[in-house]
C-alpha cells in the first residue's frame, strides 16, 4: 500500500490528544515533507527516520514521501514522533507486512511514542507517564510502543498494554510475527515510607488554637493563614499538614509522576500528598508557570498536595494575586501566542507571616519598633479578595519557656484518623469535600440552627464580610459539624468557625 496510517499523542500541558500520523509514498522527484504545524523538532526528524531506516537495513523510498501530522491546527513538538513516521515510510513502501491473526491486534490498536538515533535505535522522549495517562484515558486497551527506559515507567498506568522497543528493527520484527516486543512491567514500590519520612504532630508543644485549625484544614480541604512573631510554630505546623491527609489513590498519584515528568524531574511514585514550600523570591513564571514551552509551576506541582507561602507578604504582589484563580478553580491557564496551555493546581494553600515588618508586634515581652503606618503598608501587600478565599486565618500566640516543660502533645496518627472519617462523611453527602462546595451546594448542605444564623448575620455586619466571606465560614462550620458527627451546623460550630477570620488577633 502506498499510504499508511498510524496513531500516536501530542501533549499539551498534562491533556495528550490524539495525532493521526499519515505516510503516503508516491512516484515523483525525491522529496521528504513532514507537515501538520511541526516545530523544528518535528521537522528536524526527516533526516533520523532517513538515517534510521537506512541503518536498521532497509531501503529508503526514492520517490515522493509526504508525512502529515493530523489534525494540522495542533501544534506538534518534540521527537516521539519519529517512530510511527519511519514504520510509516516502511509500511506505505511495503517493506513490512503486518501480520494478522494468531492473537496480533491490527494496526489501529497501537499508539507509537519514540524518538530515533540515526543507528535505528529508539531513545526515551519526554513525559512517558503523561503519554500513557492520555492514552488510557482516551483509547482503554491500547498497546501502547515505547523506548525501554520509557516503557517500565508508562507500565505503571493501568488499563494499558505497554510494549517495549529497543529499535526500529524490533518493531518490524513484532509487525512481521518473527519476534514479539516483550510486554513491559512496572517496577516494584518501595513501600510506604510514610511513618519514617513525615513529622509527627506531637513535636509541637502548645498552639492549641493553631493544631485545631490545622485538623479543620487537613479534615475539610480549607486553606490556611497563620500570622505570629518569630519562633511560635508556624513552619512546624504547616510541615506537619502531610501527615494528616489522606494517602494518594493511585489516579492521584499518577497525576502527581506525570507533572514531576513534564517538568523534567526524576519520577518518584509514592502516595505521599506533595509538599512544595518556594521561597518568597520566587517569580511569577516559577509559582504558576511558564517558559518558552510551558511547564508547570509549583502550584502544579503542589497538586493534590500542600503549598507552603512562609513570608507569605515578602512575595511579589502580582505573585500573590496570581493564586486568586487556582484557588477557586483548582487549575491555571498559560497563554501563547500558539496555544493555551492548562496545568491543574488543586493544592491546599498554607501560608505564614509575622504580623508586622520586625515580627514583634504584640509579643509580650519584646517590644514592636514598627510604626503603624508601618505596619498597614507591610499588611496592605495582601489584598483583600486575596484574604478572602483564604478559609482559616489564625493569630499565633508568642510562647514563652514554659512550653518546654510541657507534655508532647497529640500525635499525626490519631488526629488523621478523625481527618479521614470526616472526609468519608463528606464524600458520602456531597460527594466532594467542603472546600469545594459551590454556592448552590451551601445552601443545599450548610443547614443552620436558628441561633448559628442570628450569629452569622450579625458577624457579617460587624465586619462587613463579603458574600465570599460569609460561603467560606459557612464551608468551614460545615467541616466542624462534620468533625462533631453532626449534621445541623450550630452556633458553637458557627463561632468557631468565625475565629478562624482574625489573623491579627483581634
């Protein structure tokens, strides 16, 4: 046949899309064109399929050889391309074969990935996990072809037959029935390393408004802000927050390896919640993302896991605002010129700060050198709707030396226990957890008791609390009904819950 079709993915952020590769091989003067809106990557490829083919001891077809990377408006990049394309060319100049029957699926139940060295050889090409994640996503039951150092990594992705290639020669053997590719296999877990790799909640002595407010965050999915002096706790509790959520099902950790691959870090599966604490001089690009060709920031790499904003007023304010859209959509967009690239970022925030430029304010025994214009100017770099999707906002005390002789307090273990049978109420109910209920869903599951809501209303004019305000001290009543094993939030659940909006103590 002169014309061949074949299957492989195209990545836009961690969504891959199908591409229809099409070779057709016709008479005419010598020519090769690659065409589909390729980079230069993709373009750079002719010259590896004509050299691989070659070195793999096949002939390269003297005519007209047109390669089209479908559909035309997706913008194609990187070298995993160069596999399907040269099996292509071999397939459209009947050089190969494909054998029928005895078990071998026909040729549209492949999805090929590999890059080519001019010996033939397939190399590894980038995020294999992500390939694989779309793959099973979109085509259940593929077999999907990849280099080795790719395949056992792919492998992890249930749903999925994943063949390892080492050459273009390999796959026209498996193609031909000579010598099937050997199905490849997910390396073994090392093993829950949980208990010996996360901080216990007992090494923090006293704070006890501080490690309620972080069970009510770790149990309802809330965001946290925790402003005190030097010294008080609040990096120690928010590095203990991992060890209160649950573990990671296996889609959520997948998700997890497959951001660590599309930023070129090494691939770690565990079921750990990720942990990312970028320091204040961070940029703009390395918080939400970006580059040349995009990747992920750290609030993607936060995803399904905790990030921790310590100085939380030291970062740049077009920073901070740039998380107002994540946290109420749990996703960032990056806009190019080409494309429009989505990353998921559904993190729990966690934030500190002093309550003043020198950190001294209020602390009992070491005076504050901050004037109060000082001190507003230093605040006023937290905007308003900034604070106000932030769920708890807590003032942590100064502790003095009597916290040394007191007794360890309550550790991870039992306090993730009631975390999770919280969440199980809540997914049971709404199928989500109250951090993530929509306005219609408040009013819908935030049943109050007549007291709460005259408590509620007049909290609101007190302070003049936007709507935003009032759904996320509903939210976070909710979690504490839910932490009771009540179903009717009440008016000790409400004024907890109001509380937890006085980050300046007051």
């Amino acid at each position: 046949m002169s014309l061949a079709i074949l299957a492989s993915r195209a990545l836009c952020g961690l969504d891959g899309f199908a591409v229809r590769v099409e070779v057709h091989v016709g008479p005419g003067l010598p020519a090769f064109h690659v065409v589909g809106l390729p980079d230069t990557g993709v373009r750079e490829s002719r010259e590896r399929v004509r050299s691989a083919i070659i070195s793999s001891g096949f002939e390269f077809p003297a005519g007209r050889i047109t390669a089209n990377l479908a559909p035309a408006d997706l913008p194609k990049e990187s070298g995993r391309f160069d596999l399907p394309i040269a099996l292509g060319v071999l397939l459209a100049s009947g050089q190969v074969q494909p054998e029928s029957g005895a078990g071998m699926p026909e040729l549209q139940h492949y999805v090929f990935a590999g890059e080519l060295s001019l010996t033939g050889a397939i190399v590894a090409v980038g995020a294999p996990l992500a390939i694989a994640l779309a793959v099973a996503r979109s085509q259940p039951g593929a077999h999907l072809v990849m280099p080795p150092d790719c395949a056992g990594i792919a492998a992890k992705v249930p749903g999925l037959v994943v063949l390892a290639a080492g050459s273009l020669f390999d796959v026209v053997e498996h193609f031909a029935g000579r010598a099937p590719l050997a199905v490849a296999h997910a390396p073994a877990p090392v093993g829950d390393l949980a208990a010996h790799t996360l901080p216990c909640l007992s090494d923090v002595r006293g704070q006890a408004q501080a490690r309620r407010a972080l069970e009510v965050a770790a149990a309802g999915g809330h965001s946290l802000l925790m402003a005190g002096p030097p010294g008080t706790g609040k990096s120690m509790l928010a590095h203990r927050l991992p060890g209160l959520l649950p573990r990671l099902c296996i889609d959520y950790a997948l998700e997890v390896a497959a951001l660590a691959g599309i930023n070129g870090q090494e691939y770690v599966f565990t079921d750990l919640p990720p942990f990312r604490a970028p320091h204040h001089s961070a940029s703009l690009p390395a918080l939400v993302g970006g580059g040349m060709r995009p990747r992920p920031g750290e609030i993607s790499m936060a995803h399904r896991g905790v990030l921790f904003l310590d100085e939380l007023p030291e970062f740049e304010r077009r920073v901070l605002e740039s998380l107002r859209e994540p946290l109420e959509t749990g996703q960032v967009s990056i806009a190019r010129a080409s494309m429009t690239l989505t990353f998921p970022a559904a993190f729990q925030l966690v934030a500190a700060m002093n309550p003043c430029p020198c950190g001294w304010l209020g602390h009992k025994k070491i005076s504050c050198t901050c004037s109060p214009d000082r001190v507003q100017k230093y605040r006023d770099k937290l905007s308003g709707p900034l604070l106000d999707r932030v769920d708890l906002q807590i003032a942590l005390p100064a502790v003095d030396a009597a916290w040394m002789e007191a007794p360890p307090g309550e550790a991870s273990e039992p306090v993730r226990h009631r975390v999770l049978l919280c969440r199980q109420r809540q997914q049971a109910r709404q199928g989500k957890l109250n951090a993530a209920l929509s306005v219609p869903e408040i009013e819908q599951y935030c049943v109050l008791q007549a007291g709460a809501k005259g408590l509620l209303h007049r909290s609101m004019l007190r302070w003049s609390w936007s709507a935003r305000v009032v759904h996320r001290v509903l939210r976070v009543a909710r979690t504490l009904a839910d932490l009771a094993g009540e179903e009717i939030i009440a008016s000790v659940h409400i004024a907890e819950a109001i509380q937890y909006r006085q980050p300046w103590g007051s």
